[in-house]
C-alpha cells in the first residue's frame, strides 16, 4: 500500500466511506460533525487514502477547556480501521496525533463501535498503550437483527410486547411522520419525560437542528404517537400527541437515540406502537440491525435477575426494551491517548468528580 492523509476529505467522500463500513456508525457522519459543531464543539478529520481511495480514518470532535487554551478530542464511536493491519493503524494515529497537536488537544478519547467479542479490546491496547477511560456512549445495548421477517420479528418478542402493539392500535393509538411543526411538541414531551423519569434532555435548539441535518437526507425520521379520539360522529375530533421518538438510519444500521411521551393515555401503550413502526421503517430502507442505544451495563443474568427491583437510570428503559427481543451485545468501550500527562490527569480527577462532559 501506498498510504497518504488527508485532512480535508469531502463531505460526500468521508460519508460514503463510513457507509461502507462494517464498523461505520452515524456518529462518524458529517451530520453528526454538524451537529455537534453548533453546540460548543468543533470538528475535524483524518482519512487515510491508499491511492483514492479511503481506507481508514477518523471523524474527530473537539471541545476547549475553560480559558480556551486547550481542547480535549473525542472520536465517537471510531476511529474506522483494520487493527489488526499495523501499519494502517500507525498512519492513522500519524495523522490524528498531528490534527489533535494543531487543534492543541491534550488528550483524544476513542470509543469504536466494536463488540468486545470481538477481541478488538487486547488488539487496540496492544497496538498503541491506550489507556481504559470512561465510556461515553452506553457500553451494552440490544440488538435487534432485522433481517428476519415481520412475523419472526413479532414471533422474537415477549409475548406481552406483542399484545401491547395490537393494543395500542385496537385503543386508538395512530402513528404518523413526524414534520417540522411536530418538533415543539416533541420538546414539550422531553420535558414531561424528563421530569418523570429524572432524564438528562437536550434544547429544543438540539432537537431541530437533528432535524434538520439529518431527516432531509433520509438519515432519520420523527414519529408521532397520536389517539384518535371520537365524538358523537364516528370520524375523529381530535389527535392528540401522546409520545414520539427520533429514529437515525445510515447504511444498513438503525438507532433509536430520542423519545418522550406524555403522563396522558399511557395505558394505550403509544410507546410500543411507535417502537414498532421505527423498527418496520428501519427494515423497509434495508437496515439489517436495530439498536435500542443503552441499557445497564450489566450481564444477562444480572439484567433479568434484577430488573424489577430497580427503576434508576436505565432499569427502567431495559424493562421496556427487553420486550422486543433482540440481542444484548456489549461494546469495547473507550480508550484515552494522552499528549500532555498533567492535563490529563487533572482532567480525569476533574471527571471522576463531575461525571462525564456533555457528549
């Protein structure tokens, strides 16, 4: 190979790359760079070419530290590479280790989208001495395989899941495409589930520039529970908004990242329609995988042992998303390269007692 960087990549180019990927992750997407880069972050990138074509690389955000003289890089959910090609993995960092020196990064954390079946842990840690550090992005999740078939995938739940579905639309409850003019609505439900549920929730800002960046290109979608309710008349007099969730797509993977509903017809179960409808749309644009982004990290044993003892931080979510069947998978978590060793270890006393910066 004749390896070469290139700092500048295209958008279009760097995005197809990461859609190629087995390990591609629309955290690693130009959007998602977007995104972030209009709330106090910055991005940057490296790729590796052999020739023109991209062969490994890494989307790269940054953040300053108070008085701005330094920054702390994050690469979320990558770097993309073959670690177990070494000399890709050296050019790699190469070219990260001078992006993160001109950004004046003290420290760059990777958090790869790799299981840690994989062994990709060992493999990385062997590779280039990076240090374990706090995962940013749930370590453990739930995977849902859609490749099989509608009825398999209803036939993969638990049996109450799937009365739940047929419930919600035997009570009324209608799930639609969520536009623009529903997102004032889906903020006012973050903050009723927010309160509800002690959940950390974003700016109404946020949620609109999600949108925006990513529901034009066909990356995500906005649905919106609603009951039809009926009058004297049998046509409907009302729809009222009871929940709804954002859903990103990229390559032939899905992720349920967003979702709020109300404290009012609950009992009508909108939650597990609007699961259902995401996971049938994900499928339709050929997604082969169905995330359902975080549960406890804790082992399946652990998780069924105890999930009805508990309604913390993600208890509560795992009762409701160990409906759908799926997978539980757990990921390798994040590794910290540091460049300046005081910062850095001030930095993660600063961390261990104020938890993790927003991400």
């Amino acid at each position: 190979m004749t390896l070469h960087i290139d700092h500048h990549l295209p958008d279009v180019a760097w995005d197809a790359f990461v859609e190629r990927r087995a390990d591609g992750h629309v955290l690693q997407t130009s959007a998602w760079a977007a995104l972030k880069s209009h709330f106090g972050w910055s991005a940057g990138r490296v790729a590796v070419l052999d020739g023109e074509q991209v062969v490994a690389g890494a989307s790269v955000l940054f953040r300053k530290l108070p008085l701005g003289l330094v920054t702390f890089a994050y690469v979320p959910k990558g770097p993309l590479v073959d670690w177990d090609n070494a000399p890709l993995v050296s050019k790699l960092f190469e070219g990260l280790d001078a992006l993160c020196h001109v950004r004046r990064a003290f420290a760059v954390r990777l958090e790869p989208d790799l299981e840690e079946a994989q062994d990709a842990r060992c493999k990385m840690q062997a590779a280039l001495f990076l240090h374990p550090s706090p995962a940013i992005q749930p370590r453990r999740t739930i995977l849902i395989d859609l490749t099989k078939t509608e009825d398999e995938l209803l036939a993969g739940m638990h049996q109450k899941t799937r009365y739940n579905i047929r419930l919600a639309a035997r009570k009324g409850v209608v799930v639609r495409e969520g536009t623009e003019n529903d997102l004032a609505a889906f903020y006012a439900l973050t903050q009723v589930t927010g309160a509800r549920d002690d959940f950390g929730v974003h700016s109404a800002d946020y949620y609109r520039a999600a949108f925006e960046l990513f529901v034009p290109r066909g990356w995500a979608r906005l649905f919106v529970a609603e009951v039809h309710e009926t009058g004297i008349e049998p046509t409907p007099v009302a729809a009222i908004p009871m929940a709804a969730i954002m859903v990103f797509a990229f390559g032939n993977k899905a992720w349920y990242m967003y979702g709020a509903s109300g404290n009012e017809h609950r009992e009508r179960m909108p939650n597990h329609a609007l699961q259902w409808e995401a996971i049938c749309w994900a499928k339709s644009r050929g997604c082969a995988t169905y995330d359902l982004w975080g549960v406890p990290d804790e082992d399946e044993m652990t998780l069924e042992a105890q999930y009805l003892e508990h309604n913390e931080g993600l208890w509560g979510v795992y009762r409701f998303k160990r409906g759908f069947g799926g997978r539980l998978v757990r990921y390798v978590g994040a590794f910290d390269q540091a460049y300046n060793s005081l910062l850095y270890r001030v930095f993660l006393l600063a961390q261990r007692r104020r938890g993790n910066m927003a991400f």
